[in-house]
C-alpha cells in the first residue's frame, strides 16, 4: 500500500510491466527537474520467503536501471546475521539475495537487530529498507526511523 500527497509536481508511475509478481510493486516517482525514482515494496510471504520463487529472488533478476535512485522497502522475511539480532546462518537465498545487494551498492537503513515486527510470542527483524548508490549520493533518504504510533492496529513497526 501506498500512500501519497497529491501534489502538482509530483506524480507516481506504477511500473506494472517490470514484474507480474504479486508481491512486489515497482513505482516510478517522478517531479519536473529532478531525477527519477524508482521505488519496490516487498512483500515476501513466509510460506515462499526462501524458495526460488519467492519476491526476492524475482527482486534480484529485475532488469532495474543503475543510474537512477532506487530504494527497496518492506516486509522481507527473511533472517541474516547483516540485520538479525542474532548471527545464525542465513539460508542460501537469503545469502544470494544479500550478495546482490552488496553488488549493486544498496545501503541498509536499519540499525542491526532493530525489532520491526512485533509478535505475541517473540519479536522479529523482518521490514528492512535500502537504497542504492545513486540515492545515497543525492541523500535521498534522510531521518529513516521506525514510527511506533503511526503503525496503528499492525504487528509491523512503519517506517518514516
């Protein structure tokens, strides 16, 4: 879901032919006189998190350009020592999905360990975002935080 404040200079572009994939939506965000940004939100369902077939292993083989700002947000889950609060070994697509992360140049906007999803019976680091090089460059994203109260009746932490 997204949410946005109409606004004459700004208009979003949903990106449906890149993906048929239910789970992930692609939308270009785009204002007159500055750069493109192309932004995914993951939803990666538990049943499917570590299958081949699952959001993100369809994120790593979208063909995204490079030289635009791109940032990746959403429920990702999936555990890896890179955010978890614990160092257990992450499951191959997990490690495949974090080595093309480091190959295209995405920056983590989380603390390490820092709960996003809060359950009865334990809390979990699932809600990660990231953005690539070209967004950290024209710093895109500023003041990432975790929003508690603007999460409402939802076991998932926002993000602002």
């Amino acid at each position: 879901m997204v949410y946005h404040r109409s606004c004459p200079d700004f208009e979003l572009v949903h990106c449906s032919k890149i993906t048929s994939c239910a789970d992930l939506l692609v939308f270009d965000v785009v204002r007159p006189g500055q750069p493109t940004v192309t932004i995914v939100n993951i939803y990666n369902p538990p049943q499917h998190a570590k299958r081949q077939t699952s959001a993100v292993y369809i994120l790593c083989t979208l063909n995204q350009p490079q030289n635009r700002p791109i940032i990746l947000a959403g429920d990702w889950n999936l555990h890896h020592p890179y955010w978890s609060a614990d160092d257990k070994p992450p499951h191959s697509v997990c490690s495949d999905m974090v080595e093309w992360l480091d190959s295209h140049e995405f920056l983590m906007h989380n603390q390490k360990g820092k709960i996003t999803c809060l359950r009865k019976n334990r809390d979990l680091v699932l809600d990660h975002t990231f953005s690539n090089a070209v967004a950290c460059q024209i710093d895109l994203i500023k003041n990432w935080q975790l929003d508690v109260p603007l999460s409402g009746a939802s076991d998932h932490i926002s993000t602002t």
